[in-house]
C-alpha cells in the first residue's frame, strides 16, 4: 500500500532554479489551457508573486502544505515582512475557514484532556493542535505525535520543549495507514490527511487504522471538505451557497486562480458527510457526533470505538 505524504521538498524552498523552471512549465500550462477563472495575463501575474515568498515557493513545488506551513497558516504570525500576496493568502483566502476549523479542532480536544489521557495527533505536523493545550493540573497524560515527515517531527519536538511538555511527549515516524497500534489511545486527532486521499477504499482502511490504535471507547476527531457549489459566476442561480464560506466574489475567483489553476492543489478531495458516515462505519467506528462552523461548513466529526 502506497503512503500519503503531501510534499516533496523540505520547508524552506529559495528562489532557485527549479523555482524558476517549475514556475516556467506552470506558465507554459496556463499559456496553452482552453479556460482560467482569471484573465492570462493576471493569472501570471499572480504566478509571478507567488515565487517571491516562502510559502508561495513551497506551494509551487508541492501542490499542498507540509505540518510547518500549515502551522504558519493557522497561527497567521509571520514572523517577519509579508508580499501583499502572502497577506492575502493569510487574510483573505480560504485558508482563514481552515483556521476556524483548527480552532473549533483545539475546543474539541480541550473537552477530552483528562487525567491519564493518551491522546495523539496523526499527522502531527508540529503538533500545535495537542501542545497549545492547556494540562495545567492535569496528571499521567500522554501526548504522542505520529507523521511520515521527519523535518515535521523535529519542528513538533521543538514545540514540545518550547510548551514544557516534552517530558510527556513521544514522537514516530510512521505511516498512518500502518500505524503498528492496538488499543493505545482514548484520543486520536487527524485534520486534513483524508484531505488529501480520493481513494474511498484507502480512507476506509486509514479509519479502520485508526479504529484499531483507539482504545474501547476512544474517539476520533476527524475533518473532511464537503463538495463546494459551483462558482457563482458559472451558478448564478446558487451564488447564495457561497454566502456561508465568508469570501468575496473577488477574493473566491483569486483563490480558485491560485489554488486551481496555477498550483493545481491535491488537498481537496471531497467527501460528504454521508460517505464519511459509511466509510466510518465500515471501519467499526460510530459518529457520535458531527459539527460544521456557524455557517455550515467544515465539519468535524466525533467518532467513536
């Protein structure tokens, strides 16, 4: 069985010359494609900013986030001067509702922080969504972080120690589908790796791994992307779908250019919530629960053993 990673370069990528050559076939691409959500010479534009900063870089390369970009996202604390594009990508895009989610993610973990709690984080990436807890007076827990990224589990130990909760922490580099686990966890938190499948069979087998890492009565706190509607430009008739997702016609024909037509994103594969019922259920695992945000979108499923 072949392993999910979403990336294929280390986090920091330079203006170098595979930039440069990767951003010349993206080019060539756009140059020859019968449709664009945005005019051609805008869409290069934007191809053209998105060489000129980290994340933009990293995008490029790999088509998805690694734990440490993702991280970057959700804390949104650009550690030093931003392009007027990174802005709009940590302010404007889509990636702010995946934000939301983290948080409402890190409400549901902090209802489940007992003590003697093992709880873990697969992936973990660099684990912000366990280690930004709060354990004061909490005793005998044990957080453990599982992903196939090495360079994402050095930047989880370094939060550890950061946060003081290293002594509590342990860390595998493991793949998620095989994860070598029985009956260890009461928690495990998985946000975004499903994002990534679109096999129905292999996000079956990554929850019956799960199923198995979980003790009895464990649960799993689970994210999944349902269908969007069509763009309103295209769906006059469903423009008020995209009322609940919070972003601006511009801003939603921007997003789609960069996510879609330039970068060609993997991390959006979509699942109803049905589907991720049946898939859940043919793991062995019961939804207790499923909750979207306030608007209706981005769910987060509780599942149990």
């Amino acid at each position: 069985m072949n392993s999910t990673i979403s990336h294929h370069t280390t986090t920091k990528v330079d203006d170098d010359r595979r930039t440069k050559e990767i951003a010349a076939e993206i080019e060539q691409r756009l140059r020859q494609a019968d449709r664009l959500v945005l005019p051609l010479d805008e869409t290069l534009e934007l191809l053209a900013q998105l060489t000129q900063f980290e994340l933009g870089r990293f995008l490029l390369h790999n088509r998805g986030l690694n734990g440490y970009w993702t991280s970057y996202i959700f804390r949104n604390e650009p550690t030093g001067p931003t392009t007027p594009l990174e802005h709009w990508l940590l302010n404007n895009s889509l990636l702010c509702q995946a934000r939301e989610r983290y948080h409402r993610f890190k409400e549901e973990i902090a209802a489940r922080i007992t003590d003697g709690a093992a709880l873990a984080s697969i992936p973990c990436g660099v684990m912000d969504d366990l280690l930004q807890q709060d354990y004061d007076g909490v005793t005998g827990f044990r957080l453990v972080g599982i992903d196939l990224d090495e360079e994402s589990i050095g930047y989880a130990r370094k939060n550890a120690a950061e946060r003081g909760l290293a002594e509590h922490t342990t860390f595998h580099v493991r793949d998620a589908w095989n994860l070598g686990v029985d009956g260890e966890f009461d928690l495990i938190v998985s946000n975004g790796l499903n994002m990534y499948e679109s096999d129905p069979q292999r996000l079956t087998d990554l929850y019956r791994s799960f199923h198995q890492a979980l003790r009895p009565g464990g649960r799993l706190l689970l994210s999944f992307l349902t269908p969007p509607p069509p763009p309103p430009w295209e769906a006059p008739e469903q423009a008020a779908a995209w009322q609940k997702y919070q972003i601006a016609e511009a801003d939603l024909r921007r997003e789609l250019s960069i996510m879609g037509d330039i970068i060609q994103a993997t991390y959006l594969n979509f699942s109803s919530e049905e589907e991720v019922r049946g898939q859940l259920a043919a793991a062995g695992l019961s939804v207790a629960d499923v909750r979207y945000s306030p608007q209706g979108v981005l769910p987060i499923v509780t599942a149990v053993k």
